[in-house]
C-alpha cells in the first residue's frame, strides 16, 4: 500500500512540474513574425548563417589567395577551389591565382568551420535566408564572379 501511495505521489509531483512549466509558457509574451508581409523590415541577427559571400572590394577584387584550408576544413565538401600558377610580373615568383570558387548551398552545413579557418577573412557569411529554388543545380553558387 505504501509503495502504491509513493507511486501516486512521484505521478502527481511529475504532472504538477509540467503544468508548471505549461503555464509559465503560456503566459509568457509571444513573438511572432509575419514572414512574407515585412519583408523589408525582417532583421536577422548577426550570428545568423545564411549563405557564403566572398566580399569584394571597390576595383572588384577579393582577399582570397586560393590556400585551400577553407576546402579542406568543410566536413561536407561543399567548397570547391580551382587555381592556377602565374607568374608575378614585379617580382618574378610564382604564386596561386584564384580561378573559380564554387559553393555548395544545398550541401553546406553552415557549422562556420571554412570561415574560420580562412586566414585573410576572404569568407563570411551573410544573413540572407530567401534560398528557395526549383533545381538543386542553382544552389552551387561561383563567389569569385561579382
């Protein structure tokens, strides 16, 4: 009988802390966004990780010098680097040229591990989200191209 009586106790205790928990919640403050009616006023927070951008500056040039470790750090291989060896005209060395930076949006993972791997800060991601599309062949996106 004691045991019966512990049992029934433990269940109304479990039941009376989820209530708790039930009504704290239910009259909190909600916060709900009309997505597609304020479009134009939608901020996203900073840390959001929408979609790699490669920013380019004012003559249309990237930081970014073809190193490869943001390649190499993405677990999903959603980041693909072709180079080239050119020759500096000043100097007369050889070096790495950027040719093609292909992202892979369908495949990435957003965990942030290319952009801190990159050492020039030639990566980031923005905080666009809008990625919708038809084919899974328009989510490979070229970042080197403005």
């Amino acid at each position: 009988m004691i045991r019966y009586l512990k049992g029934l106790f433990r269940g109304l205790w479990s039941l009376l802390t989820g209530m708790k928990v039930t009504f704290r919640e239910y009259f909190t403050p909600k916060i709900t966004e009309q997505y597609p009616e304020n479009r134009d006023v939608l901020k996203m927070h900073d840390r959001f990780c929408g979609e790699l951008v490669m920013p380019h500056d004012e003559h249309g040039n990237n930081r970014c010098i073809a190193c490869g470790l943001c390649q190499m750090a993405c677990p999903n291989g959603a980041i693909r680097i072709t180079s080239e060896m050119t020759e500096d005209p000043e100097t007369g060395k050889k070096k790495k040229r950027l040719v093609k930076y292909e992202y892979d949006l369908g495949a990435c993972m957003f965990c942030h591990l290319c952009v801190n791997a990159c050492p020039h800060d030639a990566i980031r991601f923005s905080t666009a989200f809008e990625h919708a599309v038809f084919t899974r062949s328009k989510l490979v996106k070229t970042l080197n191209k403005q």
